[in-house]
C-alpha cells in the first residue's frame, strides 16, 4: 500500500469515527456524492484538497499524516549504504543500537561518553539515513519494523565477525536468562527450510517481548542477544582428516557422511 492510499484509509476511518458519510461531506464542501466518491477511490489527494476535507469533517489534518506515518511500511533491513555508515563511525553504530533499543536520549548520554552534541550529531545522521525519524526533544521513530534484521553478509555483519564474535563467545553463558546451545544434525533441505522458518518465528517472540517490556521501569530491563545460525558446515580441522572429500559445482566441500559438524 502506498502512502497516499494509508492517507486516505486513516481519513475513512477518522471519518467513520467522527459520524461523518460521503453524503455529509459532500454537502459541507459543495461536491456530489458520486465525485467524493471518486476521489477517495482515485488512491491520491492533494494536500489543499486533503485540508479542504478535514476542515469540513471536523479532523485534523495533521493527525490524519502522523497517523499515516505510524502505519507506513517499515523495512525490514537498511541498503549497503546505510549499513556502511553506520559501520564506518563507532559512535554512529553505538547509537544506532541504542535506538534500535528504544533507548532515551538521556539513556544514552548518562552511559556512554558521548556529548549532548554528539549524541544529537548521530541522531541527525540517523535521521538522514532512514533509521529513525527524530522528533523534537531529542525524540524519534523507529523506521525499521520490529523484524528488523541485519543484512546477510553485509557490512554490519563483516563488522560483527570481525569485532563483536569472539567478545559475545567469551562469556560463560551461565548466569540467569543466559544459555549456549551447539547442537548437530543432518537434515534434508525441506526439514532444514522448515527450522530456519521457526528460528524467524523467534526472532519475532523476541520483537514482541522487547516491545512489550518497554513500558517497564529501564532498571528492570537487560541488554540481551540472540545470535542464532544454521548453515551447512564441518570444521575445518575435521575436513582435512578426511579420506575423500566431495565438491559440488560450486566448488564448496560436501559432506558425505555423519561427520561432528556436518
């Protein structure tokens, strides 16, 4: 759905709401029922014309489009772009997470050691990138949906790999709420389409308690993270104690056997 088209279901049922029918509108802005009609069905409307229709039903316009901003599509990963700027500057990509926390401006001040200015420097820059949509006070809107995920392969996660990993796989994985789980299995391609599809299906129960936990005190709340893979893959150490090893076309090792890791 396009953003005119959200535009105009918010209007409808701004409309509905406020008791008031094409028939209605029509008399108030001196149009026939059937060309009130035709413009909403049209999926477009001006911005006078859109003015001109709440002023007569008693709405408010900029209701009507902070409405319409709420319910627009929210993508699910950023572009390359976007990505390798959050990663070329450290202090971008902190906030960043941050947001995608729903952290305050003031939470992110009073922890980390950025500046007032700084942290309003990233917010900006965030802004232009299409993360968030920031608000007055310091205040923003998430533009990524709560599905938000990391592109595969792509500069963020380079970054991980390459900086984060063996920080996140140094803890012990015993305190409360904490678990480490490396299990071992050989699955056929539907059996293992299939568990990818249940591993979204968690990643959204964890967007969803992240969402809902939002309205507690942040004293009550922990930064946690789910790092969650499944690929076809053998130790490299165990490949090279193999008798044969079989390629595909593409050049990539197979495993014929039930190999640990495989």
């Amino acid at each position: 759905m396009s953003s005119p088209e959200i535009v105009l279901q918010v209007l409808r049922t701004e409309m509905r709401t406020a008791g008031v029918t094409y028939r209605l509108l029509a008399e108030r802005i001196g149009m026939s029922e059937s060309s009130v009609k035709r413009v909403f069905s049209s999926g477009d409307m001006s911005l006078s014309r859109l003015a001109r229709i709440c002023k007569a039903a008693g709405i408010s316009m900029e209701g009507v489009l902070r409405q319409a901003a709420d319910a627009a599509p929210e993508a699910d990963t950023l572009t390359l772009a976007q990505e390798r700027a959050l990663v070329a500057d450290p202090k971008l990509l902190l906030v960043g997470i941050c947001c995608l926390g729903h952290w305050t401006f003031e939470q992110i001040v009073e922890t980390y050691q950025l500046t007032e200015a700084e942290c309003i420097r990233c917010l900006v820059k965030l802004d232009r990138l299409g993360l968030i949509e920031l608000k007055p006070l310091n205040r923003y809107r998430m533009k990524v949906s709560r599905a938000f995920r990391w592109r595969p392969d792509g500069p963020a996660q380079h970054y991980f790999r390459r900086f984060v990993v063996e920080d996140y796989f140094g803890g012990r994985f015993d305190g409360a709420g904490e678990t480490l789980l490396l299990l071992h299995a050989r699955l056929s391609q539907p059996s293992a389409v299939e568990l990818v599809q249940k591993i979204q299906q968690l990643a959204g129960e964890l967007a969803r308690l992240h969402q809902l936990d939002q309205r507690l005190d942040p004293a009550d709340r922990d930064g946690v993270t789910l790092m969650l893979g499944l690929r076809s893959w053998e130790f490299a150490a165990f490949t090279g104690m193999r008798r044969t090893a079989i390629r595909s076309p593409d050049g990539a090792k197979r495993n014929p056997g039930a190999a640990p890791g495989a």
